[in-house]
C-alpha cells in the first residue's frame, strides 16, 4: 500500500500542504515499524526530522522519538549515543517535555548497556512506570501518538509491534 500512499502524494501534491504530508510519512513510519522493518521507519522518520521549518514540533518530537526507538531496534547504539542528545536538545528547546518523553529518553539512554537477559526487566520497570501515565489527560498525546505500551509489550512477551497491536484489538471488539 505504501507505493501508492507515494503515488497518490505525487499525483496530488499541489492540493496537500506540508503538515498533511508529514502525517501521512508518520503513520507509514509507524506501520513499518509495527510490522519490523525499522530500515523503512527511519527513512520516513528522516523525512519528517530533516524538515527545514519549525511545522508540527509535536509530531518532531515524537519522530525523534521513534527514531530512537528503531535505531535501538536494530542495534545502532554508537549512534543511538549521539541521536539521543540531539533528542534532548531538540526537546529542551521545546520546553513542554512530558513525563513519558523524559522516561522514553532515560530509559533509551542507558538501555544499550544491558545484555539480552538483563534488558527483559528494565522493559518491565518502564512498562509499570509508563502505565501509570496512561490515564492522565496530561500526558495522553504521548499515547497517542506513539504506542510505547505495545512496543514494551512485544519486548517483554517476545512478541511483533503488530501481534501486540492486533491482539488488543480483537480483545477490545469482543468486548
């Protein structure tokens, strides 16, 4: 879907404007990274980032975010050392950053020194953490625009983004 999601943004380009385009980048961005492939999610994310203008600081905030997020993915730590001061940088020029972003930053800043065994339980602890938030009206747009809980979730049960996703899904339409 996503080549002619492109297509149709070509085709229909004088009719949408940067902010439009952008979130469309951010839900591909977001597809690709549920479903595993964090190469395309960065290239999407790059798009939104590299942006030269100041549009949509929220949706910059949490492409830095998820960025992080796939960098770490696929192992990037070198420069997830130096993304993650950009990041910090970048949100603190901001200066609305949420509790979830400044925990996401913490635990993204120190989660690439654990081994596969002794990463399971700090995924936990920021999951406990995390949820504690979920329900605050204050830090929803975190939520809402990146699905931290079901990322900690796959992490944790060894489960796909998507698996995860679609599983709360179902559970929720049975209801």
């Amino acid at each position: 879907m996503v080549p002619f999601l492109e297509e149709m943004l070509v085709k229909h380009e004088k009719y949408l404007d940067r902010h439009r385009v952008m979130v469309f980048y951010y839900k591909i961005a977001c597809m690709y990274f549920g479903s595993g492939d964090n190469g395309n999610t960065i290239a999407y994310l790059n798009r939104i980032i590299n942006q030269k203008d100041d549009l949509r600081t929220d949706l910059q905030c949490y492409s830095r975010l998820l960025h992080l997020i796939a960098h770490y993915e696929l192992g990037n730590f070198d420069l997830l050392e130096y993304l993650i001061k950009s990041v910090y940088r970048y949100m603190a020029k901001m200066e609305n950053i949420s509790k979830v972003e400044q925990a996401m930053l913490d635990f993204l800043k120190t989660a690439f020194q654990y081994d596969s065994v002794t990463i399971k339980p700090e995924f936990e602890k920021l999951l406990h953490k995390l949820k504690k938030y979920q329900n605050n009206r204050l830090e929803s747009r975190a939520f809402a625009y990146l699905d931290v809980i079901s990322w900690l979730e796959s992490k944790i049960y060894n489960k796909n983004v998507q698996d995860v996703i679609r599983e709360k899904y179902l559970k929720e339409r049975r209801k």
